[in-house]
C-alpha cells in the first residue's frame, strides 16, 4: 500500500478536472482526494496498490490531457482514507 500525492499545473482549475478525477477513481480502487490549490494546480492524493495507484494516474492523465502542461509526484504516508473525494 502506497499514497501518493500528485501536483498537476497547466489549464487544471475550471475545466472540470476535479470531477473527472472522481469518476475515474470510481473504476479503481483507490481511495484519497482531489482539491483546487490558490496558485492554480490540483493536487491529488491518491491511496491504494501500488501499480493500482499508478494505472488511476495515467488512466486520469490521459483523460485530460489536453489541459495538464506538468506532473509532479512525490510519496507520502499512508493514511486513512477510505474513500476518494473532491475537495473545494
């Protein structure tokens, strides 16, 4: 079990990418959250297996490609999410 939490830049905010987020993360089990930054970024912490983790993030990042410019992953503890949920 790994957590991973991830910073997207480029065109993220008003796009509707924190409700893709959530769908995506519907098809995989993951738990974590997905939330707005103030310099324009998503961050999305996302919890599970490890290769589950990783099949969510590029399965996301291709679905909205067209808006991400940057990706930047760094591991952090594991938590107690249950569940993924978006975040204001």
């Amino acid at each position: 079990m790994i957590a991973r939490k991830t910073h997207f830049s480029g065109r993220v905010q008003g796009v509707g990418f924190r409700y893709t987020a959530g769908e995506v993360a519907a098809g995989f089990k993951v738990a974590g959250y997905v939330r707005n930054l103030d310099n324009g970024d998503v961050e999305l912490v996302a919890q599970g297996e490890a290769a589950e983790v990783e099949r969510f993030l590029t399965a996301l990042e291709q679905r909205m490609r067209g808006y991400i410019e940057g990706r930047h992953d760094e591991d952090e503890p594991v938590g107690a999410y249950v569940s993924f949920a978006i975040r204001g």
